[in-house]
C-alpha cells in the first residue's frame, strides 16, 4: 500500500512530515489527538528507520533494520545553525557498510524517521536529514561493526566543506532570499550541490535587502556570512525536520506568550519521571545590553531587561544580571536593536534556567515549542515550558529525555536610545 505523507506546521517555524504507512487514516484535525492518547497510554511500540540518499536527496535504499544495532542516540538543541546529530552502528560481519567511496563515506546523506506502530499499521515521522562525518569501523567480541556520526545539513556551511576560497561580497541593497538561494546552489567539488531542497524562508522577510555591504575573507566559512545575513534580516535560521532551510523571524519564533501548546503532561499521573529544576543562580542573567551601527554620530542601542515579577528571576528580585555587551555593526536600526536584545537575553535566561525529565516516546515533540506540566508537589496547574533539547535512543525502551525552561522566566522589557 502507498504511503501518505502529510505535514505538521509548528508555531516554532518547524516543519514535521508524517508517513502513514497502512490502512490507518490520520489528518490534523482528529487523529492526532487519538494518537497523543496512544501515546499517553503507552499502547505504541517505537520504530526507526535510515534511508541512504541521493546527492540529490532522493531515496537510494533503506539500511536493514536488521543490520542497525539497538543503541544510537539522536540529539535535538534548540539554536541557530546546526540542531540535530544522529548516532547509530551498523552490524558489519559481511563488510557490506565498511567505509568505501561507493557506499557509506564522508558526505553520504541520511533520513532518520521515527515512529510508532499501532496494531499492524506504522505512523512515520521524518526527524531530519543528515551528512555522514564520520566512519569508524570496530571489532567487537561479537563480531565486525561500524559506527557512524552524521549531523544535519548545515554542516554544509561549516569547517573545512563550508571554508571560502576568496573574498565573497555582498553589496548594500542586495535581495537576501537570493543570496541564501545562490549559497545552496553552490557546488561542492563533487558534482553536488550544497544543498538540493528549497529553501522555507517566512513570507514576512520577502523583498528585505541587504543595508549595509557584507564581505568575507578567504578563510571564512558560508556559516559567517549566513550568520551576518540572519542578524540583518533579525531571524532564525536552521534545518527543519523535513531537510529545508528555514529563516523565520525572530518576533514569530520567539512569541512564546502566542504558542499553543504541542502536549500536556500530568506529572502526578506519572507521565514523567526524574523531573527536577535547576536555577545556576551565579549565572543569571536578567539584562542584555546591545550596541549596533552609528547613523549621523548617533548609535543604535537597545537594552533588554527582564522585569517580569511573576519570575524569579526579574531585576526586582535579584538586582540586575547584566552580560557583556553585544556589539554587531550590522544593526542598523532601532527595530533591529530591540529585536536582538530581546532575542540575546532570551536565550540566555532559556540556558540558565534549565529544567529537565524523562517521558514516554514522542515524535511530536520539537523544540521551541510549548509543553505545559501540571505538578502538585511543583505546585504547577497547567503551567507552561519551552522545550529547549530532545534526545533518544534508537531502542525500543520507549522513553525520551527533555528540556524546557517556564516561559514566565522569559518576559522581557526594551529600553531604546540613540546616543
């Protein structure tokens, strides 16, 4: 039977596919709640599988399942850039995976999907595309094994395979969707391109230009320019589930207050365990000072406070937190000032005021998305989280490591001033 595949659209900027491979129908609107509850009841038996791709991303053929040990991990953070690595060891007895430039090498692409069965039919999540860095061939006490590292697409950007040649230019009042497009599209030596798939660059940054010339060195990686591009445009950047690009903007991807929430979870019905909260109160920080380019003698600065007093961590209860200043020469404007100041001092209150615990199995769990936890002995009703980091084996004890900081740890408050 055909598999149907449907897509997942987060508040995040995330893109999910779901295959469903069986006669079970699954849409948006009624079945998703149907499988949480699977899910909740601990009814599913977990599933993986790897594809080997194409240059051009297309399926080559699917690793055995059972040529794949159980163990692997796969990581999930919550950055710009890179956010997933991918673990896993291959059964190699036969010498069919031994790394060899017709098989599995340096710059081989990968697809993990994840996923769960339900009776006799599969629902199928794609958890990214990845890149083979690394092979190393074992021998273990029962027999011949290689392990492998991958890590998702925007390694591409980065090291020696993203490393510029020469000086690359970017004049003022470029259109930058354009310049990211010819990135991608640029070749790697090989024959293959950066990157095959199109790019998910959020309709609010259409027509928006360059305003001040970019340039970068030979010896500088695509990653740099990328980074300068995004501070421009004040956006996310990274590689979503489905092995695009994506640029959002920072007012969409962090307006947690206006995020639904992804799952609910009730602590005292046991649906988590090792839940714990940890404040490194020596590092807080509850203010971000940020000071970008200078217009007329007047420079661009924006000031970032948290001074929420609903959390613990606002300048009313513990004084003011502030970090090193920030300075970027490609903020041009108030607007953008503001916009990274908040940005700067959200991260940095989402890093200090980690909380984590262990939970069932979950594809629908992304990070940058909202969970809420009731907790009596936490005193939590409802209370809600962004989670921050996901990881999981690649084995059937069907549990999953997450996490989240409380969004009321997260307001913030823009002073702007030119001077």
């Amino acid at each position: 039977m055909a598999e149907r595949i449907k897509y997942n659209y987060l508040a995040s900027g995330e893109v999910e596919p779901y295959i469903v491979d069986g006669d079970f129908y699954i849409s948006q609107d009624s079945n998703i709640e149907m499988l949480q509850k699977e899910i909740d009841l601990n009814l599913v038996t977990p599933r993986y599988r790897i594809y080997v791709l194409y240059p051009d991303e297309t399926i080559n053929y699917e690793l055995p399942e059972s040529c794949i040990k159980v163990g692997g991990s796969y990581n999930e953070n919550y950055q710009n850039g890179q956010r997933r690595t991918l673990n896993f060891s291959l059964y190699n007895n036969g010498g069919d995976y031994s790394p060899n430039i017709n098989k599995l090498w340096a710059g081989t692409r990968i697809r993990l999907d994840v996923g769960f069965s339900i009776n006799t039919d599969t629902v199928w999540f794609t958890r990214g595309y990845f890149i083979i860095t690394k092979a190393t061939p074992n021998l273990t006490a029962t027999g011949k094994e290689v392990s492998i590292t991958a890590n998702d697409k925007y390694c591409v950007f980065e090291g020696a395979i993203g490393r510029l040649d020469e000086t690359f230019e970017i004049p003022e009042g470029t259109d930058i969707r354009e310049v990211i497009e010819s990135i991608q599209l640029l070749e790697l030596g090989d024959g293959s391109v950066r990157d095959p798939k199109p790019l998910f660059y959020n309709e609010k940054l259409q027509g928006k230009k360059t305003q001040v010339t970019i340039t970068k060195n030979a010896g500088d990686t695509y990653d740099d320019l990328i980074k300068e591009l995004a501070t421009q445009l004040s956006a996310e950047y990274f590689y979503s589930a489905s092995g695009n690009l994506t640029f959002v903007p920072t007012t969409d991807s962090t307006a947690d207050k206006n995020k639904p929430n992804i799952y609910f979870f009730n602590a005292d019905e046991g649906e988590m365990s090792q839940l714990n909260f940890d404040y490194d109160y020596n590092s807080i920080i509850n203010r971000i000072i940020v000071i970008g380019n200078s217009k007329n003698g007047a420079v661009y600065k924006a000031v970032a406070v948290n001074n929420d007093e609903r959390s613990p961590l606002c300048y009313q209860r513990i004084g003011y937190r502030t970090d090193s200043i920030v300075n970027d020469s490609n903020i041009f404007s108030d607007v953008l000032a503001q916009e990274r100041a908040e940005y700067e001092l959200r991260q940095k209150l989402i890093l200090k005021t980690t909380s984590s615990a262990n939970v069932l199995f979950n594809p629908f769990l992304m990070v940058n998305n909202l969970i809420s936890i009731t907790s009596e002995f936490f005193n939590f009703a409802a209370e809600r989280f962004l989670l921050q980091s996901i990881s999981f084996n690649l084995d059937f004890s069907g549990q999953m490591s997450i996490t989240f900081s409380n969004i009321n740890n997260l307001s913030t408050n823009i002073e702007i001033s030119r001077g």
